[in-house]
C-alpha cells in the first residue's frame, strides 16, 4: 500500500481541517521532507481527482477532504493499521476474532470445523478476499440442485471447496448471506444494504457518531452495495429518515433518485429499520477496536435478523458522505474532532510520517 504526502506551495488557509494537516506537516518534517512533499504536490499526487471534481462541487471542496489527503490523515490517526499484515480491521480473519461476540454473519473456519458440513447447511454463500477495499474480489454462491451458481459459473461442492479453502489460506472468510430486512428488500435488489456509520473518539475519548450513509444495491450483478460499483448512496438524519438518493455514474455526474431507479420504490422519507440499535452496535464496535483506531467506518448490514456487523474501514471515504450531505467535512462534528486528534499528536507521531509511505503485506 502506497500513502502519498502532497504539500501545496501556496496553502489556502480557508479550510481549517486541510490547514492543521498541512501546518502540521509543514511545522515537523525536515527541509528535504518538506521539499519531497511539494515535489509530490507539483506532479499532481495532491488535490482534488477529476472523479471528485465531477460530483462534488467547488462549495464542497473548499471545505471537504479529497481521497489523497485522507488516506495521509486517517495513517495519522490510525496507527494500527500498520503493518497491514496486523491490521485488524483489513485482515478479515483477524477482523472476525476480535469481533467474536459482536452480531456478524455465520462464517466457516476450515481450520476449526469441516468446511463441507457447513456447506451442506447453507444455500447462499459470500467469499471475500482480505486487504480489499470498495468490495473487490468478493463472489457469491448461490446452490443450484447438487452444485452451486456463482453468475454463469457452475461449481460442484468439491470444486467450490477447493477454491474457498484456497481463498482462507490468503487470509480471506467464507460467510453466509444474510438475508435484506423485508422493509428494505425492494429499495436493495442483489445485494444486503449497509448503513455506513463513521465513528470517532471525542475529547473525552469516547467513540462518538459523526455521520451516517446508506447505501443501496442498483440490482447489478455485483454481490456488493458499494458506490463505485454502480450503486445508491443517501444521507440519514438522526431519526433514520432517507433523503435523496445518489448513484454513481461512473465518468458522468451521478444522478440524484428520490426512488429507485430499477424497482420504482419511494427512497426519500422512508425508515431506515433497527436505526437505534444498528448506531448502538458501530459504539459498541469501536469500544471493542479502540486501541489504535480514532476513526473508523462501520459497514452494518441491515438484515431480517436486525444489525449485523460486516466489516470496519480504518481509511473510510469522505467522498460520499460530502456528497449525500452536501458540505465538507471540515465543516462538521467530524472535521472538529479531527483537528482535536490533530492537536494530540505527539512530535514523534508527526516526524515518523514521511512523503512517501510504501508498505508490502
């Protein structure tokens, strides 16, 4: 994994988030890193992408945080993402052990019980790699009489055993597919909806709820929700009412749906199911991964059985929760804390965060 430090010669000081990064950089790094970071900065490894130019408008930037000063940022506040090897939000196994306890999907452990047992019991399957990211890799399997289905590949269960337990060597899991809650089965079609919940600690150190995001299967082939992939993104206010929907449109501007585009049901208004407890299961969540994490972004699946923890992000995206809410994050609870996670830096944190950043598995 590669983390860039882009340095901006001439800094605008309007945004106060971007402001205490940079200064901070600026305040602790030697000439020569100072010098690396400009250099990075004047060959376009800083900014604003094109892609984020074209759903977020210059209101949003002026205050908003661009995907490559975040992933800088979050390796500030997020020393246990590293190494990845140990990261225990990235490595799913790892994700998994420590979550023991937590709401999360029956998964199999080939090393702990037999793998074609489990398979006998289930109908619906998902495999995911480890150390992806905006659901890469991740496949499912559906039976399909003797066999099993993943879209027009047909596996028998010894073959579907070979690969997964190929898959579990890498590190990645092996889950049941839960089920989409019945009053979310027609505004989903394909794939769970997750409600991405941002947490940080406050200045008393507890974690705290900073923003929220649903998101919404188009009903593409893809066993995923994730924005990128086509899909629905919406803000949710703090009763777990929808607003407007948002779906990507790949290189075009995304378009905005008050109803979904495939099954026709009404998005904006509707409740979000299990609002209350799915917020209390990300705080309780945080609690459990605090050591090393300031910032984290849960993904809650809302399923038949009520929330279920799916995965949490040690470099969860801005991009679309400036995009459903319509500010920059600088301007919000979250940029707050923040710039309090800032202000507790030690000297020692700030010097060991170099320009370029290269981390092998």
């Amino acid at each position: 994994m590669l983390t860039l430090r882009a340095l901006p010669v001439r800094r605008d000081g309007g945004n106060s988030l971007i402001a205490a990064y940079h200064d901070g950089l600026v305040r602790h790094w030697s000439p020569a890193r100072r010098l690396a970071g400009y250099g990075l900065s004047a060959i376009g490894c800083g900014g604003w992408s094109p892609a984020e130019r074209l759903y977020l408008g210059e209101a949003v930037r002026m205050q908003g945080l661009s995907m490559k000063d975040r992933k800088g940022l979050h390796r500030l506040l997020n020393p246990g993402a590293f190494p990845l090897s140990n990261n225990i939000l990235k490595n799913k196994q790892l994700f998994a052990e420590m979550a023991s306890g937590l709401p999360l999907p029956d998964a199999c452990d080939p090393n702990a019980m037999d793998l074609g047992d489990w398979l006998a019991g289930q109908d619906d399957i998902i495999a995911k790699p480890s150390y992806r990211s905006k659901g890469q890799g991740v496949e499912r399997f559906v039976r399909n009489g003797d066999g099993w289905r993943n879209g027009d590949l047909i596996l028998t269960t010894v073959q579907l055993a070979v690969s997964l337990r190929a898959l579990w060597r890498k590190g990645g899991v092996i889950q049941q597919r839960l089920p989409t809650h019945a009053a979310l089965a027609d505004l989903s079609p394909g794939a769970l909806p997750t409600l991405r919940i941002v947490t940080c600690l406050n200045e008393a150190r507890a974690p705290e709820i900073c923003d929220m995001a649903l998101r919404l299967s188009a009903g593409g082939p893809r066993p995923v929700d994730n924005f990128n992939a086509g899909n629905l993104v919406l803000a949710v206010d703090g009763q777990g009412r929808c607003g407007v929907a948002w779906r990507s449109g790949g290189k075009r501007a995304p378009s905005r749906h008050s109803r979904h585009p495939v099954t026709g049901m009404a998005i904006e208004g509707a409740t979000i199911p299990d609002h209350d407890a799915a917020r209390a299961l990300a705080l309780q969540a945080h609690e459990r991964f605090r050591q090393g994490f300031t910032l984290i972004g849960w993904d809650i699946g809302l399923t038949t059985q009520g929330p279920v923890l799916i995965e949490g992000n040690w470099n969860p995206g801005t991009d679309i929760v400036q995009l459903v809410n319509g500010r920059g994050v600088a301007d919000s609870r979250l940029g707050a804390l923040y710039r309090h996670a800032l202000d507790r830096l030690t000297d020692a944190d700030w010097r060991a965060a170099r320009a370029v950043q290269r981390d092998r598995r």
